[in-house]
C-alpha cells in the first residue's frame, strides 16, 4: 500500500493518468474520510523551478477561483522532498474519452452538447475574473456519473495578480497550449492573449462535439454541413468564436451563454439591435427602418480593387434618407399580395410558411416598384444603398478586412438565410444582409463607367434613363467573395427574375 503525506494520510488506491511532467492518482483522504485526487511532478522535473512555479500557479489560481464548476484545489503538500497537488474527486471522465464513447454524431443534438459544456463557459466566466486558462481543451473538461461538467488544470494559466509565482511562459515567450485548440495569436505571441483565447478553444470544442471533427482553419466548414440540428444562428455564432481575429471574436463567456440561451429558446431575433452600432449615426424610425444622416461619404473603390467601374473613388453628398434595416421578407410580401389581392402559388405559400423571414426573391424590377409604392417608398439609389452599406467609406460592412463569419457568400451555406442573421456583419448604420446572402435591386440604371461622369458626383446622384438594364448591390450566397466589397456593382435586366435577387426600401420624404 502507497501513502503520501504525514501519518500515512492520504492512501493511494490507483494510478489515474500520466503525463510527461507528472501523475495524477486516486486517493483516499484518511484524515476528512473522502476520496481525492492527487497530482504530483516527476522526479525528473523535481528540480525544475520552472516546472515548480507552474505547478504551484495551478493550485494558487484554482484556491482564487470561487466555481463549483472548476475543480477546487485543496492543499499543497511536501512530502519526502517531492511537491503533491490534492484536489477534489470527480467520479467519471474527461470530454476527450467522453468523445470516443459516443462517436455517432448524428445523436449529438446542439442543444444537448450545449447543456454539457454550458457550466463550463459559467466557469471560465468566473475564472477571467482573475486569469486565463490558456489551455482549455477535452481531456481538461471532466464529465462525472450525473452527466455534471468540471474544468480542471490550471497549470499553465496567467499567473494571478499578486502572487508571487513567475509566469514563466510569459517570462521566457514559451509557446504553450494544444496546437489544435490555440488561435493565431497564442500560437505567434504568448506575452499578448487574454480571455478570448479561452473562448476561441471552446469554439473548437463545441464545434467538435458537433461534427465530430476539429474545424480546418484556413476553410471551416459550416457545422450544420454535418448535424442537422445546428441552426443557421448557431453557425454564426460557433464562427464568431472561431474568428482568427480575436477583435471580431466573443469577448465574454457570458455573451456567448445570453445568444447560445436566446438561440434554442427561440428568442435570438429580439437581440437584433445588440450589436455594433453608433448609436449617434442612428435614428430608429420603428423595428424596420432607420435614417442615414445627411452629409458625405467616399462612394467608389480605392487601392482595394482594380474594377474600373468602381471608379474612381470620390467624396459625395447625399441628404438624409430613411432605409429599411433588412430586405423584404416573403411575409411581408405575402401580405402585399393578399392585401391588393394579387394571385400567388401554392409554391410561394409554402415557401412563406417554412421560411417566413428569408428574404423574398423572384421579383422583378418592375414588381418591386408596386411593393414600394404601397409601402410609401421606393428603391434605394446606388448612392443611397452603397452609404447604408460602408458608412463613411469603409471597404466591408463591417469594416475594412474580409471577415466571413459577417456574411453569407461563396456557396459557404448553399442557400439564403432569414434577414437577421449574420449579425457580426451588420453595416455602421445597423442594416443587416448588404453583404451576401441575396442581391438587391437599385432604383438606377447601369451604366458601366458613370462615375466618371459629371452628374455622378452632383448632390443626390442617380442615373435613371428608363433602361432596360438596373444595378444590383450586394452579392448573393453563391456568388464571389470580392462582391462582398460594399462599392461592388453588378446588373440584371429589369424583367429577370431570379432565386438570389431580392430588394429592400428607401421611405418617401415623411416631412
């Protein structure tokens, strides 16, 4: 029989898991007559201060840590010249060996793999009160008999504010963490993380338990391509944690539980307006639309692109319009329809009733115009679209880099997607879908080369001569990535009508 500590006080029962640096056993506490845990270091690294400190960080952080989800240290000991964590007992096991178990991804519903990792993003909440994990992954997620989740392993956290530990790995730049859970800025520069790396690994954990599979980092493939129980939000929102730059990735774990929670209770579109707006570029007319101030904006492409249709780029002037936030819906359509007693489809009903608020295409130019009108408005401009969409002039949306968590383009999902969704990628103005996802009609014509034309770079500029061919803006989901550019111009003749061309409205001058 093995003991460790004075008086025989801890008994060894079995040797839990080794490790290069230590061991981890099953204990039983003589003294408090209950099972714990113990980690100990190698004899190889007893000498090690490095080792040492990190060691002695993990049981300083996790006594600072008040979680009952986060696996509690209870004592350091020194025992015949060798240094034992004791810590709490969990009776099951890791994530990693729970993965194994249950391989059939088909009967990993997302709700339920939520539920299971939930307590954990709670947990790391509590914990970047004070530090970041920096190494969080399956096999340091423990699963016990009542399906209850802990995390564990602090050893390589940031060392906590006034302790008296050295973080090494900040000291010496070491590359710490599992390669597979570690985003990009962890990997080039430890001494410059903070909690969104933690973040960014729980992304690649739920993103795993969902399809069975680490996500490809150069070109991650949505997870509802292999569950079908992941929605088109819950894409968005496992690609918001996924982004490869941490600026455009949750900032907080509770964020993350808030839009996670809202998703499966079914309450995710009332969060439309959580998102990144100047609240001082706004003014919010009701739910649908919003006013673009009067003023200038850089319209046209710069060093960005070589399209010369796009150019040149110049600093115009547009006065204050009111632009709806998403395209029309097919409801809203629907109602359009029955209200002037138009005929439709059985098809179009159907369509109305499965996907209410996916934006309604197969309208042509001219069918819009009836819209606007009973509406009290009309097409935006392409000066008018283009403002709502950049802002002041920036390259996207959402701003100057290509980011696709922000937009539903290049066959990524296959399909159009309701109004609200890609929330990460709504314009300065708060207007979601001007990038991807369906095109829009403009109320212009196209011509190829009119901003080098005198009346472009009037006040108010429009080129309408009655033409057969209109200015579409916007790209649609199964189009190209540099469509997504918000000085992107395209057309299509004012009778076609086509699945991935919808529109949205400008209201009449309401003074």
């Amino acid at each position: 029989m093995m003991y460790i500590g004075e008086s025989n006080r801890f008994e060894i029962i079995k040797l839990l898991g080794k490790g290069g640096m230590g061991s981890v056993y099953k204990a039983y506490d003589t003294q408090l007559q209950e099972l714990v845990a113990i980690k100990s270091i190698n004899h190889n690294y007893a000498q090690n201060e490095s080792v040492i400190n990190m060691f002695l960080n993990e049981a300083k952080t996790s006594l600072s840590i008040i979680d009952k989800n986060i696996v509690r240290v209870r004592d350091v000991h020194l025992f015949n010249g060798d240094l034992y964590i004791v810590m709490d007992f969990i009776d099951g096991i890791d994530l990693k060996q729970w993965m194994k178990r249950h391989q059939d991804v088909s009967l990993r519903d997302a709700e339920e793999m939520y539920t299971l990792i939930k307590p954990i993003f709670k947990a790391l909440s509590s914990a970047h009160k004070v530090t970041v994990h920096r190494d969080i992954k399956p096999a340091n997620i423990m699963i016990d008999s009542n399906n209850k989740t802990y995390l564990m392993d602090f050893g390589i956290a940031t060392v906590i504010d006034g302790s008296k530990i050295i973080d090494e790995i900040k000291e010496k730049s070491l590359p710490v963490g599992t390669k597979n859970y570690m985003p990009p800025e962890q990997k080039n520069n430890a001494n410059n993380i903070d909690q969104r790396v933690d973040i960014y690994a729980m992304g690649v954990i739920y993103y795993e338990l969902l399809t069975g599979d680490k996500p490809n980092r150069d070109n991650i493939a949505l997870a509802s391509h292999f569950n079908s129980s992941v929605t088109v939000d819950l894409d968005s929102l496992i690609l918001k944690m996924l982004a490869p730059n941490r600026e455009d990735r949750y900032f907080d774990c509770l964020d993350i539980i808030a839009d996670m929670d809202a998703i499966f209770n079914g309450v995710y579109r009332s969060k439309r307006w959580n998102c990144k707006i100047d609240s001082s570029m706004v003014e919010i007319i009701d739910e649908n639309f919003v006013t673009i101030p009067k003023g200038y904006f850089y319209r046209g492409s710069g060093m960005e692109s070589t399209v010369q249709v796009e150019k040149p780029r110049a600093k115009i002037y547009l006065d204050s319009y009111q632009i709806s936030i998403f395209p029309v819906t097919n409801s809203e359509y629907l109602e359009f329809l029955q209200d002037n007693c138009f005929d439709y489809s059985e098809e179009f009903e159907y369509l109305c009733s499965e996907r209410p608020n996916h934006p309604v295409t197969n309208i042509s130019w001219d069918e819009t115009l009836d819209y606007c009108k009973w509406i009290g408005g009309e097409l935006p401009t392409e000066a008018q679209w283009e403002k709502a969409s950049r802002g002041k002039g920036n390259i996207y949306p959402w701003g100057d880099e290509f980011n696709e968590i922000c937009c539903n383009i290049e066959n990524r999902i296959g399909e159009s997607v309701a109004v609200d969704s890609f929330e990460a990628g709504v314009s300065p103005y708060g207007c979601y879908q001007m990038s991807g996802n369906v095109w829009e009609w403009c109320l212009d014509d196209y011509v190829e080369m009119f901003y080098k034309k005198r009346e472009s770079k009037s006040r108010n500029p429009i080129s309408v001569v009655d033409g057969d061919t209109k200015v579409i803006r916007g790209g649609s989901y199964d189009f190209v990535k540099s469509s997504a550019r918000s000085s992107y111009r395209y057309y299509a003749k004012r009778n076609h009508k086509d699945e991935n061309i919808g529109f949205r409205i400008v209201l009449n001058d309401r003074g």
